[in-house]
C-alpha cells in the first residue's frame, strides 16, 4: 500500500491524517495466505476519535462490538480511539496484540509505540492463554450447528450450501491454530517474530478441502 490509498481511506472516513496516530495493516496479506484481489485488513488507531467505551460481550471481557468499514471492495477497515486499543491490550486481545509486532512495512503509521506500552504495562501470559481459549471457543461453537440430522432443513440443503459450511469450518479452524501460536510465541519470546509459520498447515488444509480453485472464504 502506498501513500494516495491511505489518503484516499482517510478521505472517505473523513479523517485528517493529523488525528491518526497508528495505522496498521494486518490479515492474510501479512500470513501469505492472500490472493492478488484479497481484501486489506486496516485498524486505525485515531487521537480525536470520540468513541464510546467498548461493549464486550456480557460473559467474558474480551469479545466486543466493534464497526467494520468495507471500502472500494477491497479494505476492511476497523476505527479504534487510542483509548480502546490500549484497552483491547490490556484484555490481550489478539486481533490488537498481533498488530503491534507487525513488521515496520506493515505498520502504515506508528506514532505512538503501543508495543512498548503492551509490553511494559499489559503482557501478561495468562491472559494471553485465555484469549487463545477465547479464540478456539468461538470457533469451535461453529463447527457443530444445532441442526439435528433429521431436520428437513440440513436434508435439504444443496451441495452448494454444504460445500460453503465446509470452507467456513475450514477457515475458522485456521484461524485457531494460527491465534494459538502467536500466543506460543508471544510466551517463548514476548513478541511475534514469524506471522508465516503455520501457513503451511493452510496449504494443506487447501489440499484437505480439495477445491484449490476458490479459496476466498479461507482467508481473513
């Protein structure tokens, strides 16, 4: 991403590049699971952002609302003040904490050091544990619809429909193993040094999925 797509981004959002602290850009660009039409992942981190306190869900402080902005078909853009993200820090969000070890090319704009502030007042292991168990959790309730066999609905569901349910599965078990070793290396080495390193286990759950065609529903 180059200069006129952040400016062209803040334009639509009305932002002036002067409110903007941190911009990062994250997702399967940065995992090497993207394709050359894949969406952009980007959180903007903005000072004068007027942003309500964060509703987390009622069970657990961890899962919140949050809007996503999807401009242009092509970028997934979430608006955070710089006092929620420093609170999704605190809680070792990992949607938030793996932004901030990003290689500097991924880091659009980095004016405030969040890592060393991470690191300094919010690393904490067991929390970073739980957010790995939030993570499969949620992704694990998916897996197992509350549809019974006998139900007309699952019997009619075309080879369409269950072929989609099986990318999203497919999908969303990715997503766990790869949370769960940021969390590994987030314990060994208090950073994320290697965004890339179960991206194999994608390519061989591709294999698995045995429809390399289209591979969208698998990335995020």
């Amino acid at each position: 991403m180059d200069s006129s797509d952040i400016q062209l981004i803040l334009n639509h959002l009305n932002l002036s590049e002067d409110c903007v602290a941190n911009i990062y850009h994250h997702g399967s660009w940065v995992y090497g699971t993207n394709k050359p039409n894949s969406d952009r992942d980007i959180f903007i981190i903005a000072r004068s952002c007027s942003q309500n306190p964060l509703q987390f869900w009622t069970d657990f402080d961890y899962f919140h609302q949050h809007e996503v902005y999807k401009l242009l078909n092509k970028y997934d853009i979430c608006i955070y003040s710089v006092e929620n993200f420093e609170k999704l820090l605190e809680n070792n969000y990992l949607m938030a904490v793996q932004c901030i070890f990003l290689p500097d090319e991924y880091k659009i704009k980095d004016n405030i050091d969040f890592r060393q502030i991470y690191l300094d007042k919010y690393y904490d292991t067991l929390k970073l544990k739980r957010a790995a168990f939030y993570e499969m959790y949620r992704d694990m309730k998916k897996y197992s619809p509350i549809i019974n066999s006998d139900d007309p609905l699952r019997s009619s569901m075309s080879n369409e429909q269950r072929q989609s349910r099986r990318k999203h599965v497919f999908k969303n078990l990715f997503h766990g193993i790869r949370y769960l070793d940021f969390v590994d290396q987030l314990i060994q080495t208090k950073s994320i040094y290697d965004y890339k390193r179960v991206t194999y286990i994608f390519n061989q759950m591709k294999e698995i999925l045995g429809d390399p065609g289209d591979q969208s529903s698998m990335e995020r």
